[in-house]
C-alpha cells in the first residue's frame, strides 16, 4: 500500500496553513508556492514520497551528512541548496514543518515573512 496519499494531504496541511501559499501540479509533481514562487514540492519515484524544499547554505551538507538515509540532495534543484527529505517509514513531521516553514520564509517577501511567528 502505498504512503503517498497520506504524506501528500500532511505536508499540504502543513504547506497551505501558511499565509498566501497556494497549491499547483507542475512537472507531475503537487508544488507549493507563494506568488508564483515555488517553496516545497512533493515528489514521488518509485512509490517513494520526498519533500524538496529550500535550505539556507550549508544546510543541505549538515542534514546530508547527519542522516543520509532520511536526507539527499534533489536532481535539478540540489545544486541551488533544495534539500529532499524522504517522506517512508517514521516521519518526523514536526521537523517536515519547521524545514517547509523555513523554506517559505526563504521564498516569501520579508514583510510577508514577518507575519509568521518563529517556531520555538
């Protein structure tokens, strides 16, 4: 049985609880975006659901290289610093949403930004 529609519907609770965020299938992937931009796609190959979303520089390397098994560098968007997270086994969805919050802070104009309280 696959996990894909599950994880789908908690990161997009997770990625559309955030202001002005919209959903929209690009690539035969659910991206999430906020004007236009995108701040987290959900990805799935193989039957294998993933997270891809922004990082801030060095991230990607630090969570690589703290567990591998759980984190990668995404084709196409990993040279720009995106990280992927799979989405199988025991997902850690409080860390999912502090690293898609993170990544739509990124992505979103500081004024924007600023109407979301820091997750403590």
């Amino acid at each position: 049985m696959s996990r894909r529609p599950a994880t789908l519907s908690r990161l997009r609770a997770l990625c559309l609880a955030l202001p002005q965020a919209e959903e929209r299938a690009t690539w035969d992937h659910q991206t999430f975006r906020v004007r236009d931009k995108i701040f987290a796609m959900h990805v799935s190959r193989d039957g294998a659901a993933a997270l891809w979303c922004k990082a801030p520089p060095g991230t990607q390397h630090l969570l690589i290289a703290a567990d591998p098994e759980r984190f990668f560098r995404p084709p196409y968007v990993g040279p720009k610093g995106w990280i992927g997270v799979r989405l199988t086994g025991r997902i850690d969805w409080t860390e999912v949403d502090a690293l898609v919050r993170r990544s739509w802070r990124m992505t979103v104009p500081k004024r924007l930004a600023a109407t979301l309280p820091e997750m403590g």
